[in-house]
C-alpha cells in the first residue's frame, strides 16, 4: 500500500496580486495548493483565481462562506472552476446552508465536466482559545464543539472539515479515514504562534492523521519562502503516516 503524506496548503496571505503570484511561481514546481484567503480574495480575487486557472495550480478558496442556503449555494456556484480543489463554509452556517454548498459544487462542476470541488466545513477557528468558548455561548471544551459541528458536516455530506490539528485523531476516530481533516494552525519548531492560540508542529499534524496542512506566515513571511517551504515538506514526508 502506498503511503499517502498530507498535502501542503499554503496561504497566500499577502497584500498584492505580484506578491502572490511571485509566491505561485516559486512554489508551484513543489506541488503545493494555493490558499486563497480574504486578504486576497477581496483585494485582488478576481485575477488571482484567473492566473491560477491559467498557471494549472491547485487552489483553496478560503471563502469561510456564512449566510442563508441560497446565497452560500449561488456563492459556491460562482467559485466553481477548474483547479478549484476545496471549497470552505462554516459549520454554524447549519445543515441546509452545507447541503446547499456541497449541491451547488456538484452541480456547478458537472456542467464544467470538472471534478466537484471538495467541501470542507470550518469548525471551531484555531484562533479561538478554549476559554473563549463560553463567551461564544459554546458550552464544552474545543474537542466537543469539533466533534458536534464536525458530525453535521458529515451529515451534510461535506468532505472534510477544518480544525486544529489537536482534534485530528479524536475525528478520524470517530467518523473514519474518508472523512478528510484540514488543518491550519501549523508552525515549525521556533516559528511565531502570531494570533494562533493551538497550534502544533507540521510533524505532529501529519502523525495525528491530517490530510491536509495549512501554513501562512512561517513561508509567506520567510526570507526565503521557497526554502522554508521545503523544509516543512521534509518534515511531513519524514513523519510516520497513520
Ligand atoms: O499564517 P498562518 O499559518 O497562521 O495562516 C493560517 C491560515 O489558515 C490563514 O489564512 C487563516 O485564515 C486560515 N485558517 C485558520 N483557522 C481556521 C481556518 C483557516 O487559521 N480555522
């Protein structure tokens, strides 16, 4: 059987369209996808997705959608396109409003005949400390919230769901290997936790059973972003997969 290492997603966190696509370009060769986040999507979204269509890269649009079903369906629709690898809405959003998102995919890619971008459910923000819970109105620690909101993507029929890699073994556990784990909140032994309150090591997430991992920071802000990349990608290969 062979192994299957997680994938690297990287967050083109920055503030200009050539600040990204300078990223895009030296990272490309290293088979990463792209994150592409509100600070791009709302400044320069619109000709970023177009170049990395154009450029055949892999991409997440980290579109944390929330509103009414309609909407977040008609909002799917319109980020459907070829190299589109995942999708992100919010778990709170509810059932309908999931159901609505993984429909609006499936169908928008089948007139495309692309393959459907995936669906991954945000659960609980790894910015979010556990004693913040209770202020949301969150009873429980920030396993249990993981877990309840993890179970109605599930059942929503969402592919995967986005949370701290400290959750990771507790949701493959429990809902099985085919539903996929994405987690941020990954820093390098050394690097700046910046606003990310659980965080864990690349080597920890990958053994815990992450199929995908989210770095920002550690790359985009490296000296060298092509060098750091690699280094967090000789951690995840070097990690025993579960
Ligand atoms: O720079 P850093 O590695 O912290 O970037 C993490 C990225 O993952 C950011 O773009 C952030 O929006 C995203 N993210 C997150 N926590 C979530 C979902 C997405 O940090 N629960």
């Amino acid at each position: 059987m062979s192994v299957r290492y997680p994938k690297l997603v990287v967050a083109l966190d920055v503030d200009s369209l050539d600040a990204a696509l300078g990223l895009v370009d030296r990272l490309q060769a290293l088979d990463v996808v792209f994150k592409v986040g509100y600070e791009a999507l709302f400044g320069y979204g619109d000709e970023l997705r177009r170049r990395l269509e154009r450029a055949g890269a892999a991409s997440f649009i980290d579109a944390k959608l929330h509103d009414i079903p309609r909407t977040v369906g008609a909002a799917v629709r319109a980020l459907v396109r070829p190299g589109v690898e995942i999708i992100s809405i919010h778990a709170s959003g509810g059932n309908d409003m999931m159901v609505a998102a993984v429909e609006a995919s499936a169908e928008r890619a089948a007139e495309l005949d692309i393959p459907p971008p995936k669906i991954f459910a945000v659960t609980i923000l790894t910015s979010i400390a556990p004693e913040e819970l209770l202020e949301l109105g969150l009873h429980g620690g920030p396993g249990e919230n993981v877990m309840r909101l993890a179970a109605l993507a599930r059942d929503a029929r969402c592919d995967g769901v986005v949370l701290s890699p400290h959750e990771v073994r507790d949701l493959k556990a429990f809902f099985g290997d085919h539903f996929l784990a994405l987690c941020p909140g990954i820093r390098p032994t050394g690097a700046a936790h910046g606003d990310q309150k659980r965080v864990a090591t690349p080597r920890s997430a990958v053994e815990a059973g992450a199929d995908y991992v989210v770095v920002g920071r550690p790359i985009v802000e490296a000296p060298d972003p092509l060098a750091a990349a690699e280094s967090i990608l000789d951690e995840i290969r070097s990690a025993s997969v579960r």
